[in-house]
C-alpha cells in the first residue's frame, strides 16, 4: 500500500515507513494473512493512547486555569472515541487500513471504534518515529483544535461526567465501574458493564468497547436515579 498520500494528509514524512504501515494493522487482517511481515497495531494504540492523554493534560494545565473537575472533563471529550473517530475519518486514514474482508464490509459503530483506535496507534508510531515534540504539534494540529468547539457549546457534559458529578453531589461518592461480562473474539468483543456506587450496583450497560459500555452504564443510572 502506497503510504505517500497520508503523509501528506497527516503533514509528517516518517522516517521508518513500517511503523507507519504497522498503525494501519488491525488484528482482524493478519487473522487473514498470516503470513503479512508486520504485526497488528495494538501495542501502537498503547503507547499512542498514553502520549495523547499527556499532550492533551499538559496543554491544558499550561493554557487553562480552570479547576480540576473542569480540565478532567475537557480532556475526557478530546481523547474519547467518538472525537478520534471523527478526526480520523477527517485525515481518511479508514482508506488506507489493513482490515479483514468481514471487517472491511462493516460500517456500523464497531468500524468507527477500529478507526478511532487505529488514530492512537498512528500517534504511537509518530512518538517512535519523530519524538514527543512532533506528538505534540500533530496532536495540537489535529485535535485540541477541537476544544473551543468543545467548551463553547458544552460538549464535555457526556453522561459518564454528569453521573459522576451527580453522584459526587448528591451522595459524596465518586461512581466506579466493573464489566460483568465479556464475549466475542478479541478483535469484535462485547462488554456489559456495571456502574457502582461503592458496592451497590446501580445499572447496566452494553457495547463494543468497554469506554462504550461505561458510557451506556451511565445513562441507564441518571435515569434510574432520575437525575437527568
């Protein structure tokens, strides 16, 4: 696959072209091809996942005054999947994955979830290949952009940040969550997940991420607490 396109998409010209190609490697593909000379892109997605939530803490800490509670929640709408889902699909990088035939048909939510993590993994090999200094600038570039956006029309109030302010308020206790249960091969899992309040279980939730899951879990309690 010719990378050349997305380099200039993405404005970096990498050094190591397999580190590149390597983000683009969902799991479901070598499953298929076994043979294929790089591995998937999951331990990318890990490293890149941890140097967004950096960048991310960091521009806040030294651009924004506000509180705590505050920078936790704007920083939660910057790096969740459905932002990453959107900038990803922004940069095309869903035209230049190494998916499974099964996996290439699918456009539904779980496609949007692979998009979302395949954007931590390239973060990861931009890490790797340029350094945190390059991190930075693509992460400023391509997402914090995001945040006037964000912080203007309230965005950061999603149900897992308002449960938890809720909860906080009204009980003093800070919600936490648990999956009850698992299925499905690891490239395609499905979660239920539990919210608590300490050890009561207060409700349910379904999806094809845990991070979905949590959130599903969460609105099913503000309407059983009927706190929305």
């Amino acid at each position: 696959m010719e990378l050349s396109s997305l380099e200039k998409k993405i404005k970096i010209k990498f050094n190591n072209k397999d580190l590149l190609k390597q983000a683009l490697v969902h799991r479901s593909y070598l499953n298929e091809n076994p043979e294929f000379s790089l591995k998937d892109n999951e331990r990318l997605e890990y490293l890149g996942d941890a140097v967004l939530e950096m960048v991310v803490t960091e521009h806040l800490y030294e651009n924004y005054p506000n509180p705590e509670g505050d920078l936790t929640n704007w920083r939660a709408s910057l790096v969740n999947s459905k932002m990453l889902a959107k900038v990803a699909n922004h940069l095309k990088l869903d035209d230049n994955l190494f998916l499974s035939k099964g996996e290439s048909k699918d456009n539904g939510r779980a496609r949007q979830y692979i998009i979302a993590n395949a954007l931590e993994a390239l973060i990861g090999a931009i890490y790797l290949d340029k350094g945190y200094k390059e991190s930075y600038k693509f992460i400023k570039r391509e997402i914090i952009k995001e945040l006037p956006l964000i912080i203007e029309n309230k965005l950061y109030h999603d149900s897992k940040s308002l449960f938890q302010e809720k909860a906080q308020d009204k009980t003093g206790i800070t919600p936490s969550y648990e999956v009850i249960k698992e299925w499905g091969p690891d490239h395609s899992k499905n979660f239920i997940v539990g919210v608590y309040l300490e050890k009561e279980l207060i409700a349910k939730g379904q999806g094809i991420s845990k991070q979905g899951a949590q959130e599903k879990a969460a609105e099913a309690g503000l309407k059983k607490k009927k706190w929305s």
